[in-house]
C-alpha cells in the first residue's frame, strides 16, 4: 500500500521528533486513559462499599474474573500492537492491517467464548475465587454482567492498543475516558438513587465499556486511524493468529496470574472475616490505579520503541526506554511517599469510621508503597522486551511479580507471619521482580540495542 502524505507525516514525527518529548507526549493521554480506567473500577468499590463489608468483598472477588478477560483482551491487544508498530516502523502498512484486522476479530471471538464459559458456572468461579458464604450471592450478581460483558471488553482493549500502536493514543484515551467518566456517573445512579445494589454496578461497568467500543470502532470506521480494520481482509493463515498470540503472551501471562495472585491474596484472607478481604480488596484498587499510571508511561514509550526498532533508529529506543525510566522513577518515589504518610486516610475514604478494614488496609499500603519507587523499572523492562517482540523473556519478566515470586510467598510469609504476611506479600514480590530485571535490561541494551 502506497504511503499517503498523512502516512508519511505520521513517519517522521515517529522516527524524528525529539524522543523525551515524543514519549512524553504519547504518555500523558495513555497515563489519563490508565487513571480513568482504574478511577471507575475504584468508583464501583466506592459506591459498593456503602452496602457493606461483604458487598465490597464480591467486587474484589470477581476483578479475578475481569483479570481473565483482561488477559485475553490485552493479550490480543499488546501483540496487535507490537506487531502493528514495528511494521509500521518498517513501512509494511499492509501487514499492520492485517495484524489490526485479524487480532480484533480474534477477541471478540475469544471473549464469547470466555462469555458462554463463565455464564454456565457462575457459582462455581466465585467459590474458587474466594468468595465469603455471606459475599457468594452478591458475586454472583456481579459476576453474571461482567461475563455478559466479555466480547465486548475484550475487543474494546485491541481497538485501544491498535490506536496506540500508530501514536494515537489521544483518540485511545477519548475512547477509553469517555466510558469511564459515565461509568462513574451511572454507578450513582443505578446504587444509590435506583437502589440497585451490586448488580447495578456491574450493569454500569457493561454499558460504559459498550459505550467506549462504540466510540473506538468509530474511530476505524471514520479513517480516523491510519490503520485499516476490514473484516474482508482478515488473515485465512493460523501462523498469523499464532504469532499475535504469541507476541501478546507476556501479557496473557501478566494478567492471568493477576487473577490467580488475586484469587490466592483473597483464600489467604478469607479466614480472617469479610472486613480483612474488603481492606484487602481496597488496597489492591488503590495500588492498581497507582500502578496504572506507570503503565500508563510504559504504553507511551512502547510504540515509540517499536517504531524505531523496526526502522532500525535503536539510538532512539535507548532513548525511549531511557525517558520512561526517568518518568516512572519521579513518579515512583513521589507518590510512595504520599501512599506512606497518608495511608489510613485514603482507606477511609472507602469506609470510613471502619476502624478494622482501616488499620489492615493502611498497613498494606505502606508496604506497597515502599516498592513503588522500583515499580516504574521492572514494568518498562518487561515493556520493552515485549514491544521488540523478545516473547521468551518478556513472559519470564511478566510472570514473577504475581506468579513466580507471588505464589510461594503467598504461603510462605502467612505461616510465619500470619496476617502481616498477607498484607506484605505483593511489596515482597514486587521488590524481587526488581532485582531480577537489572540483569536483563544490561543483557537486551548490550545484545539487541547498540549504542548508534
């Protein structure tokens, strides 16, 4: 396919703009899309947690649930985009297409897939995913929207990250903001005006996500995006779909065993009564929309690097991944500091006069916040690794924080120390993740990144 003058002009502020300045500029709307995006999942804990300890509890027992159906999502999504980039990077706009094409169909059939799954054993999931007796029915209810949900949700996140993919993540962040700031408004309404109870949040949760994939396909639909979705054109060639998926794995592997540490944070819990799962619950929240804006940074520099790396410009990916360091860094250590001194106060805002899911959830938080300055490093290293499509270290990288180092500690720091070693696991995991990536990030700069 022939470059268009709006193709070639996309090119040059890819390949030639002033890196830090790019990177920043591609961060601040894929950071306000991750904030939106974590604000509602906090706004449904908000409004749910005025029905009580055990309400709170379901919510944080089904985010297992959306945790898979992220996965898959995001997994189609981030392969979509490293591949998209890199093509794009290499002026193969054909193939960009048909990796944007055949990736979205491939979610929505994997999300009715996962939707038809979760809907015939709704009682089930929920039990394995650490519901109380007394928070079981009230998962239920959440958990039915939130599968009904699924083709949707899952489509929505390659739409996103093919829009990213190109370096445009404001039109991303429209899509995504757009639903989340009604996915706030509706939460008031169907809780506490309609009385809905837990299922009303769930029902908001589907309509704002509807509403961002109408917004997002429009975009495809309108030539907004110099990447083409036609369905006419979708890959007849399963190593096309394999590589997507293959491409997108760490990420599959990421969010994935989000769920299972999630699902094993909550059994380990569970024991000590609903006001430590929902303290627990809160505080994964708040760390999640913290930790969304770094990845917020990481989506801002991955295009860029992908770009680059497929026009072979690897001075500009050291310096991409360099000004991502520097982001997150800053970041990192200022809000650490906030998260420490102000933990108990931000956990009352979620229940506030509970003096248990309090003290448990603010001690959590001062423990998360200690791994915070470090976060940033780990999570582009990963990033990094996985937009240059290095798939084999980037699952390995994907898999510790919440899967090879969680899982152990997980059983091994509550026999020692009970609660506090619940509460302290994930900072535990996270500040070994760390140390685990110094040696990578040295190992892909010197082998795979010379110095230009």
């Amino acid at each position: 396919m022939a470059y268009t003058d709006k193709n070639t002009a996309e090119y040059k502020r890819m390949t030639e703009s002033p890196v830090f300045g790019l990177v920043l500029k591609l961060s601040i709307p894929t950071t306000f899309s991750m904030l939106i995006t974590s604000i509602y999942n906090l706004a449904d804990t908000y409004f749910v947690s005025s029905l009580g300890n055990s309400a709170t509890s379901a919510v944080g027992v089904v985010f297992s649930i959306q945790s898979i159906i992220q996965a898959v999502g995001y997994g189609f999504g981030m392969g979509s985009q490293s591949l998209i980039s890199r093509r794009l990077g290499e002026q193969k706009r054909d193939e960009a297409n048909l990796y944007a094409t055949s990736g979205f169909l491939a979610s929505v059939l994997m999300g009715a897939l996962l939707m038809v799954l979760g809907l015939v054993n709704v009682p089930f999931l929920m039990d394995i995913f650490g519901a109380t007796e007394t928070a079981l029915p009230l998962a239920c209810d959440y958990g039915f929207w939130i599968l009904l949900g699924a083709p949707v949700f899952c489509s929505s996140f390659v739409l996103n990250n093919i829009l990213r993919a190109e370096g445009k993540a404001t039109l991303s962040m429209i899509g995504l903001c757009s639903g989340g700031i009604l996915n706030i408004g509706l939460d008031a309404l169907f809780i506490l005006v309609l009385q809905m109870g837990v299922a009303g949040a769930a029902i908001a949760t589907m309509i704002s996500q509807i509403v961002s994939f109408l917004i997002l396909i429009s975009f495809f639909i309108f030539k907004k995006s110099n990447v083409e979705i036609n369905i006419f054109k979708t890959s007849r060639h399963i190593s096309d779909y394999v590589n997507i998926f293959r491409v997108g794995l760490p990420t599959v592997f990421r969010q994935s065993l989000g769920s299972v540490a999630t699902t094993l944070l909550n059994r380990a819990v569970r024991p000590y009564g609903d006001a430590a799962v929902s303290a627990v619950s809160i505080s994964n929240k708040i760390y999640m929309l913290v930790r969304s804006m770094l990845i917020g940074v990481g989506q801002g520099f991955q295009p860029v690097a992908g770009y680059n790396y497929g026009a072979k410009l690897f001075g500009r990916v050291r310096k991409a991944f360099n000004s991502a360091i520097f982001l997150g860094t800053l970041y990192g250590v200022t809000v650490g500091v906030l998260v420490f001194v102000f933990s108990g106060n931000i956990i009352g805002v979620f229940r506030p006069g509970d003096t248990e899911v309090i003290e448990i959830g603010g001690r959590m938080l001062r423990y998360l916040s200690l791994s915070l300055p470090v976060l940033g490093y780990s999570t582009f290293v990963n990033q990094l690794y996985q937009s240059l499509g290095f798939v084999a270290p980037a699952t390995f990288l994907a898999s510790c924080r919440q899967g090879i180092f969680f899982v152990p500690l997980i059983f091994i720091l509550p026999a020692c120390l009970k609660l506090e070693g619940i509460i302290m696991t994930q900072a535990v995991s996270d500040l070994l993740t760390f140390v685990v990536s110094i040696p990578f990030h040295i190992m892909m700069m010197k082998r795979n990144i010379p110095k230009t």
